[in-house]
C-alpha cells in the first residue's frame, strides 16, 4: 500500500483507511480472492490505481479506477516497464521484480 503524502487521515498506526496504490501478490492458496474479490473490494474503497503481481505467470496487471470501477491499464511481462498511472513518471521493470523475488 502507498499514501503519498505522509500527513493523509487515511494512514494510521494501527490500520489504514485507504490508499492510492495498492499491490496484490497473487498467492497459491486462493487466486480467485486476489484476483476478484480483492478488485471489488478496493474499487468500493476508491483505491486509484490497483496492482496485481502474478508470480505464477510473471505478470503485473495495472488497473486504474474510472466511474467506481477498474479498467486495465495494460498486463505487463519480462521484458515490460509496468508504468503507474497514478505516479507520474514511475514505472517498474517487470523482468527485474521476479528476479528479485529469486524464484519464491
């Protein structure tokens, strides 16, 4: 999760109320959860721009929130930049994320 500004009523110590960027890992255990339920329930959250890491396939999905729901900024794979829509200027090498993760 990220706020970009550190003084945002939606960050807190115990628990935060929201975010700007939120980065889903899918996991083994429950892809269905990470890749539906989560999406609709960041959309009712109003999180603009939603990230899904797919370590099986080695993809990062950007969606960006329009009219309370998510469109699909593009699913990105080695050799991609993953770039944010809601950071301008930031993007990240798709190839260079799973490397670093080294095969977990």
């Amino acid at each position: 999760m990220l706020v970009r500004d550190a003084r945002d009523a939606r960050s807190g110590d115990r628990f935060w109320a929201g975010a700007d960027v939120v980065v889903e890992v899918v996991g083994p255990d429950s892809p269905e959860r990470d890749l539906v339920h989560k999406r609709g329930d960041y959309a009712e959250a109003a999180i603009p721009e939603y990230r899904i890491v797919d370590p099986g396939k080695e993809t990062i999905t950007v969606l960006d929130l329009e009219g309370g729901g998510y469109v699909d900024c593009g699913v990105y794979g080695r050799g991609d930049r993953a770039s944010s829509p809601a950071l301008s200027g930031c993007s990240v090498d798709v190839g260079s994320v799973f490397d670093a993760a080294g095969g977990e």
